[in-house]
C-alpha cells in the first residue's frame, strides 16, 4: 500500500503528540482528521485555550473533531464516513470499543514507557520520581484493557542523573516520532508483527494531582531530588516555607543536587543558608535547593531567592 492510499486519523492533544503528527504529514501520509480535547477556558478573561495538536492541525488544514464524548452519536457517524484505514493515538484519553475497533487496520497507541511497566498517564514523571535509570517507549495496539494491547515495538534509553521530566519528555517526543513514522511504515509495506505483552508484575504510572507534589521532607534525600527531577519543570514540587518572620508562603522547588559539602545535623525541613548556598534537611542529610519560584514570583535560582527572602524551614 502506498503512503497516500492510507487514511490515518490521529487522536491526539498536548505537544508531546504534535512531533508524531507533523511526521506523518511532512512523510506523505494522508491524515484525514485530527481528534483532541475540546478547547478550555483558563485566566481571569477565560480566554479559550486550545491543543498543541489543535493549533498544528488548523495550521496544516487538517479537519478537527473536539467531541465532548467519545460516543456521540455525531462523532461516531462522522468517523464512519471518513473510513479511515487506521487509527493512531498519543496522548489522549481512553477510546470506547466503538471507536478502536472501527478502523479495518485496528488502532495503535504510542505510550511513553517500555511495557508493561508503568501503564498510566504520567509515565515519564513517575519513572524519575521512582529513580529508574531507563524507560523508553512502546507501540501497541489498543484492545479492551488500558495499555495491555499486543506490542509493536519498543525503544529503550537511559535516564541521565542530569535528566529532569521536561529533557525526558523531549527525548521520548522525538524518538516516539520516529517509530510511529516507522509502525506507519511497516503497516503500509506489510511486515508489520507484535507480541503479547510480558506478564507479571508493573509498575502503575497514574496522574499526577496536587497532593502527589508536595515534598515529604522526611524521606531521604535522593528520594526528594528524585521526586523534584521527576516533576520538574511541570507540575512542579513545592513545599510551604516558613521565614524568620514567622510568614507562611508556597514554593516551587525545580531544580535541586544532591551535594558532598551539604551541612549535617538539619532535622527534616530545616534550612541552612551557607554563602548563596541553600540547604533543607531530609531524613539521612540535606539537599541543596538550586532554582525554585514562590507564589506568584518568577522563577529564580537560590543565590538570587535569598537577597530577597529569608527562610527558617519548609513545613511538613
């Protein structure tokens, strides 16, 4: 079959599905629609805010479908007359049965981890904030369980002691481009093949609320500058800070080390200031804060945080 006798409608919303999307485009595929979330409202204008998907598709005059349900009658019908060949979904929500099973070459997921392990929406947050030093991702074919469908392929890489959710998130968009360009390929020229998923054991990846953010002083600190890696630079960790003045106020913590030269004797949360250097306490040493952003501030390293502010701990 050749590129542009294959009709392929994309399911996509964030920036993470754009990279995918614009390869398929700039190779010739014929992409007959585009599928993302409805637009939102957001700031005190409620201005409407739409997809990165959304904005790409418009660009590229692509036909874009925002239903509000996945089962609409409307949205249903329409995808019956466009009679696309196949399906492709990166980040997006779960697909009712009546929508991938209506391609006659089935409907595959690109998934931001090796699978089976950490089946979820926040795969790559929670990778980093659990220390793992590799992930990668995954094509598969949707079937009625979330993320257990037979698998396509797999690519693996390394997660650096230097990466942070935003680098990992990049790596994976452009690597997750080239093999749905590569699954596209192969289902095109025949010599496509999958394999079950492995049993056993996985580890879960859900999403990411506001609760799951908070730093829990008292853990060690490598867990803490795992988790302000994996949460970095969006949702963020934050933590609420006391200064010697006995004001409260909430704090972003972005970027952190784990340093040889951190102070001992600081119980969990404690601040120590050395220099421009700032330290907080944890339940075997202390982590030196490097960049965070208060509320309603920008974001700024320690060194200038501290011409400004002058903290006594980080509440619990």
């Amino acid at each position: 079959m050749k590129k542009k006798d294959l009709k392929i409608v994309f399911f996509g919303t964030p920036e993470f599905a754009v990279a995918s999307l614009d390869r398929l485009v700039e190779e010739g595929y014929d992409v007959e629609a585009v599928v993302t979330m409805p637009d939102k409202t957001a700031g005190r204008g409620h201005m409407l805010i739409q997809s990165d998907v959304k904005k790409y598709a418009e660009a590229h005059g692509l036909e874009v479908l925002q239903p509000d349900k996945l089962r609409a009658e409307n949205f249903l019908t329409r995808l019956s007359e466009i009679d696309a060949d196949l399906f492709i979904v990166i980040a997006f929500r779960m697909l009712p049965e009546a929508v991938w099973a209506m391609p006659r070459l089935g409907t595959f997921n690109l998934h931001a981890s090796v699978l089976p392990a950490y089946r979820g929406a926040a795969p790559i947050n929670r990778a980093i904030m659990n220390g793992e030093t590799e992930t990668g991702i995954t094509t598969f074919f949707l079937n009625h369980e979330i993320d257990k469908g037979d698998i396509i392929d797999v690519r693996k890489t390394e997660i650096s002691p230097e990466d942070n959710a935003g680098t990992l998130h990049d790596r994976l968009m452009t690597m997750g481009a080239d093999m749905v360009a590569e699954t596209v390929g192969k289902i095109c020229d025949g010599t496509l093949t999958t394999r079950p998923q492995p049993a056993g054991e996985f580890v879960p990846a859900p999403k990411i609320f506001r609760e799951d953010c908070a730093i829990k002083w008292d853990s060690p600190t490598a867990e803490i500058h795992n988790h302000i890696r994996g949460l970095s630079p969006y949702p963020a960790a934050f933590s609420t800070l006391k200064d010697e003045a006995g004001r409260t106020f909430d704090v972003k913590i972005l970027t952190s080390a784990v340093s040889d030269d951190a102070p001992g004797g600081l119980a969990p949360g404690e601040t120590e200031v050395r220099g421009r250097r700032l330290f907080a306490g944890t339940s075997d040493g202390a982590i030196e804060i490097l960049e965070l952003q208060p509320s309603g501030k920008k974001r700024m390293d320690a060194s200038s945080f501290l011409l400004g502010y002058h903290p006594a701990r980080f509440l619990m």
